[in-house]
C-alpha cells in the first residue's frame, strides 16, 4: 500500500456531516414541479366570474353580421369621340372619288373597382389617316 | 392533522437525499464561505436539479454544477459579503462526524481539509467523498484533466506534510 492509498482511505473514513435539522425540515417532500400546483382560492373565483361576463356581453352586444364573402367587381366602360377630321386629298378611282382624311380620335377609358372608392380615367388622343368615299349628301 | 401517506415520488425524493444529501451539503459548503449560504445554495439547488429531472434522479453532475453556479452567484452579492462575515466571526459548523473514540489524526485531518486552498480542495472533495473520475471533475470545474489531476496530488501533499506535523 503506497502514501495516498493510505491517505486516501483516511480520507474516506471522514464521514460528511449529517443535514442539519432545520434543513431536513425543509427537505421532507420534493418540490412541487413548476406550473403544476394546485389552482389558488382566486383562481377559482376568477373562473366563474368570466363565464358569467362573457354570457351577460352576449346579450347585450349587438349580433354581428358575417360580412359577405369579398367579391371584386370592376367595371370598365370605354369611348371613343372623333373630334376633328381634315380632308388631305381627293382621287378618283373607277369613277368614284375617294379622300384621304386625317381624323383626331380621343379615347376614353373610365375604370370602377368594388374593392376601391377611386375611379380610374384614362384618356388618350390618336391620330388616324384613312380613306373613304366622298359623299355629297 | 393526520399526514398524507408518502407517494412515490416523496420516497425516491427521500432515499436520493439520504444517498447523496450528505455530500452534496460538504460540497455546497466548500464552495461557500459561511453555513448559512451553504444550506441556501444546497436546498435551491437540489429543487432546481428535480425540477428539471422531471421526476427522474437527477444526474450528479448537474446537482453539483447547479451549487457551483449559485454558489459563485451568491459569492458576488454584496449583502452576502456582509452576511459571510457575520457568520464567520462565529463557531465554524463541523464539515465531517466528529468520531471521539478515533483520536487526534481525524479531527486534524478534517481540519486540514477544511484549511486547503479552495481550487485543490474541491477536487479532493469530488474526487474522495463524490468518487468522480478526473474527466469528470474537469468538466465540472472547466480546468483540463492534467490541472484537475496536478491539483488532486498537491492537496495529498498538503495534507501529508499537515499529518507530518503530528508526528512526534
């Protein structure tokens, strides 16, 4: 048996000492595991009283209506205005005279959604040369 | 009023403290510096360390890494300071049984225990009464395996020189 086997085992007979009493005390039953203790006197009484709310706000509260499901509509109405017209040349062709016009279109688009309060003008001016056959009316 | 039978937790809870309380207390003390931050860091420690066993036997290690923190925790508050020394001005609380018919050297050895340096003290504490590997104690202390070792044979060396001066 060498030093510290020697040493090792006066050691070992120290015997720690016993809890204190007051500390055994303490120690009789494990702790109670967190969240799981019993419901308090309050929580009992809190229980019923916002039952007993929640029923009285259900008579007297205004039913509330399911709004209807959402339904997009949007409506689009389109117009066009030919405001100005100019003849460029007249020819005749097999016996019938045909002119060359130069025509100012605005086009306008007004658009209206159900989901938005705005309503949406578009307005564009187009030019358009084209032929047709001169009347005399 | 008449007592609740123990359930089966209570007993488990029991027979854990009766296996361990002991020398989870004698750590708890070391670590401390007055008996009074000792018993406090010990009870918190030992509900904590159930609690989060769930039931279960919690493992040693975190039993006694619980104590250290709070321990080192309570070390830093300055009305624990105060308090520490009020109690040290007092009786010191005997860490081991006094055995009266085992002589001088016991009581001189538990002295000498008492008086090591806290950071070999420790280990010879976890390594003699918790019967823990030097891994282990590494692990528990954050020091490398070879400190823990070189501090476990300095506090036998310190203890051998203290015995020596017994000696006639």
């Amino acid at each position: 048996m060498n030093d510290d086997s020697e040493l090792e085992a006066m050691l070992r007979s120290l015997r720690p000492g016993s809890l204190p009493a007051d500390l055994r005390q303490n120690l009789t039953h494990p702790p109670a595991p967190v969240g799981k203790g019993p419901p308090s006197r309050l929580l009992w009484l809190a229980l019923p009283l916002a039952a007993a709310a929640a029923i009285t706000l259900g008579f007297f509260l205004p039913p509330r209506h399911a709004p209807a499901p959402a339904e997009t509509v949007t409506l689009r109405q389109s117009q066009s205005r030919l405001v100005e017209s100019r003849s460029l040349e007249v020819v005749r062709v097999d016996d019938e005279l045909w002119e060359l016009a130069e025509q100012k279109w605005v086009d306008e688009d007004l658009t209206l959604c159900s989901s938005s309060p705005v309503a949406i003008k578009l307005t564009t001016t187009r030019h358009e040369r084209v032929w047709q056959p001169v009347r005399f009316d | 009023m008449e007592d609740s039978p123990p359930t089966a937790e209570s007993r488990l809870w029991q027979a854990w403290l009766s296996e361990h309380g002991e020398w989870f207390l004698l750590y708890a003390r070391q670590q401390t510096r007055s008996e009074a931050d000792a018993k406090d860091v010990f009870q918190e420690a030992l509900f904590d360390a159930w609690r989060r066993a769930s039931g279960a036997i919690p493992d040693k290690a975190l039993v006694l890494a619980t104590i250290r923190r709070r321990a080192i925790d309570l070390g830093r508050s300055a009305d624990r300071r105060v308090r520490r020394e009020n109690d040290f001005g007092g009786a010191r609380t005997p860490w081991f049984v006094t055995d009266f018919d085992a002589g001088d050297t016991r009581d001189f050895l538990a002295t000498a225990v008492r008086d090591l340096p806290e950071n070999l003290r420790e280990v010879l504490i976890l390594r003699i009464w918790g019967e823990m590997s030097f891994p282990e104690i590494a692990s528990l202390t954050g020091a490398p395996v070879p400190t823990a070792t070189s501090r476990y044979r300095y506090a036998l060396e310190r203890l051998r020189e203290s015995l020596a001066e017994l000696q006639p």
